[in-house]
C-alpha cells in the first residue's frame, strides 16, 4: 500500500521570524518519495510557507484520510494565543497578536490524526520556541495525539536579531539522500548526533514511539476501508457504553467515542446522524463546564457545522439547523459570521418543502 507524505515549513514572513523552515524544503524535495515515506511508492504533499490555517488544516486531514502509512515533516515555530495560551504552529502572516486568527493551532494536529490506526503515523518535527512558549513547553509537553509516533525538537529562541536554521530537519533529510530510511527512532538519534554540538543540551527532544498492536482504532479503520461502517458504528458504539458506565457520559473517554462515532458517521456518508451527533457532544462539553473557546467544544462545533451543510433533507437540515444556531449563539468558534451564515441557510430552508 503507497504511503503519503506532508512536506509543512512555516514561519513568519519579517522581523517575528525565528527560523528559516522554508530553506529546509528543497533538501527534503531531493529525497525520493519512497524514502521519505518509508514505503515501496508514495505521495507527497509539500507546503511551503502556508498563509492560511484553513488551507494547512484542508491537506493536513486529505493526508490523514488516505490509506497506508502516513509521513508529516513539520519546520517551524511554536508560538501562544494571547486568549487561551495554546501552542500554534506560525505561519506566514502571523503576528504576536493575530496568533488566534492567522496560526494553525497545534491541536488540530492532534483532532486530525486522531482517528488513524496505531502505529500507522509518524512525525518528524524541527520547531523553535518563541519566550513565552519555551517556558510553557518545558512544563507541558506537545501533545500530537496518542498512537502517533513522534520524534524531533524543539529549540530556545534564537540570539536577538537572528534566525536560526533548521538544523535537525535538514540532518533528517542529509540521511535520508542516501536512499535508505532507517526506522523513525534510529532516524531521530541520527539525527541529533549530527547537530549534537550545536543543541548543546538546551533543546527538547521529543521521541515517543507508536504504540504496539491490539488497538481498537486499527479494526475501526480497517471496517471503514472495506466498507462494513455498520459493524465499525456497532464496535464503536460497544465502547463508548463501556466508558459511559466506566466514568460516565461527560468524561473524556465516552466523549472520545462519541466523536469517533461522529467520525464514522461522516465516512458513511450519513451527514445528518454525524451532525447530530457532533452537537451532542459540544453541549455535553459546555454542560460539563468547559469553555466555549476550548479547543474540543470549538472542534465539536466546527465539525456539526460542517456536517450540516452536507444534510440533503430539507425538513432534517431543518431541525439540525435550529439546534446549530443555538449551538452557535454559545460557541461562535474562531471564522467570523458563522451564526449569521447559519441563520441566512436556515431562512433559504424555510422556502423548500
């Protein structure tokens, strides 16, 4: 089976820029495909110095969707959102004040990839540190999701007025001109041998290996590929029964099988039963306590939104859509008129049968 990989450097354009991540590209770009990928074939996906979030969040989840191996390769920058004090991946446009708007939050990577079979994802990251981040980074770790493997670092900010070079990355690419792909753990320790001196200690290695084999999600993804999505829904269904009476409805392991559910909904082709559900579970968030701006019940929004706009029925997108407008008026989330947008569809809806 080919496997996919993303090619992602990103950095601010003018004086916010901390390190040249583009500069990395054309080195990787000179590594066969298969090799980047680990793979007999492959396709990559290259994205140098994106503008905006909604276009690296679009082939982020085109490359999380496809079969087989996937490869993400991410240079860049780490900064905070001033409101909630998240990591964001920087991008060209981003300012210190606009992170929120022109930054891709570091945890669509985690809601993207989350539904991907153990061990079937790996990434390779090179990333720096503004202040603020660097000192929130070396008491929270960067959470790229569970059965993922992720290797790399992340680097101190750079000597004012100066910007760095993605040394690490480009030691991954200078292995792998030789045409052989060493497995992703002993590609990592290669790696930061050859910028050892450099680091000097002051960076922070990430290397969490893939899980081993057993989990759920792997038959889930195998059910869907081959079509069986009823049996993927009951399996799923199966689960999140057992976390709902293991810790109840509003914990964290039966809202995850809840959004898988979601998930699968969508891959069925049922937009409706996805939406719905979706919608459960950001008011099971917001009545638990959580924040309408968190990262989960934003997500949880976003994607009822999305799957509405997929429901054929009239009288069906009806109902969802009044259940959504009042979702909205909570959880307006980050893209602006959203509320409006769902409003003016629902008045369109009022003159179909």
């Amino acid at each position: 089976m080919p496997g996919t990989v993303l090619l992602l450097a990103a950095s601010p354009v003018g004086k916010g820029r901390l390190v040249d991540a583009a500069s990395v590209l054309p080195v990787l770009a000179a590594v066969p495909p298969a090799v980047l990928s680990g793979t007999d074939t492959a396709n990559v996906v290259e994205l140098a110095d994106p503008l905006e979030p909604q276009a690296v969040l679009t082939r982020l989840r085109a490359a999380a969707a496809a079969p087989g191996p996937l490869t993400v390769y991410v240079t860049g920058q780490l900064q905070l959102d001033r409101r909630q004090r998240l990591p964001h991946l920087a991008l060209a446009r981003t300012t210190p004040s606009t992170v929120r708007y022109t930054a891709f939050p570091w945890h669509w990577f985690r809601e993207e990839l989350r539904l991907r079979p153990a061990g079937a994802t790996t990434l390779l990251l090179d990333l720096h540190a503004d202040a603020e981040t660097w000192g929130l980074l070396r008491g929270t770790p960067l959470d790229a999701g569970r059965g993922n493997a992720v290797h790399g670092r992340i680097a101190p900010p750079p000597s004012r007025r100066t910007v760095a070079a993605p040394a690490y990355m480009k030691a991954v690419a200078t292995i792998l001109r030789s045409g052989f792909r060493p497995p992703a753990e002993e590609l990592h320790q290669q790696a930061l041998a050859r910028i050892a001196p450099e680091s000097a200690g002051t960076d922070l290695v990430l290397s969490t290996p893939g899980p081993a084999a057993g989990d759920p999600h792997a038959a889930l993804t195998a059910a869907v590929q081959s079509g069986r999505h009823s049996e993927a829904d009951a399996l799923a269904a199966r689960y999140e029964q057992a976390a709902v009476a293991a810790h109840g409805p509003a914990s964290e392991e039966a809202l995850h099988w809840a959004e898988v559910r979601a998930d699968l909904a969508m891959f069925a082709g049922d937009a409706a039963r996805s939406c719905r559900t979706w919608l459960t579970v950001a008011t099971l968030r917001l009545n638990a306590g959580q924040a309408a701006d968190s990262p989960a019940v934003e997500a949880a929004a976003d994607r009822a939104h999305h799957q509405w706009g997929q429901v054929r029925d009239p009288a069906g997108a009806r109902e969802l859509g009044a259940a959504l407008a009042a979702l909205r008026g909570r959880v307006p989330g980050r893209r602006d008129g959203a509320l409006d947008h769902v409003q003016r569809q629902l008045r369109q809806l009022q003159t179909q049968g």
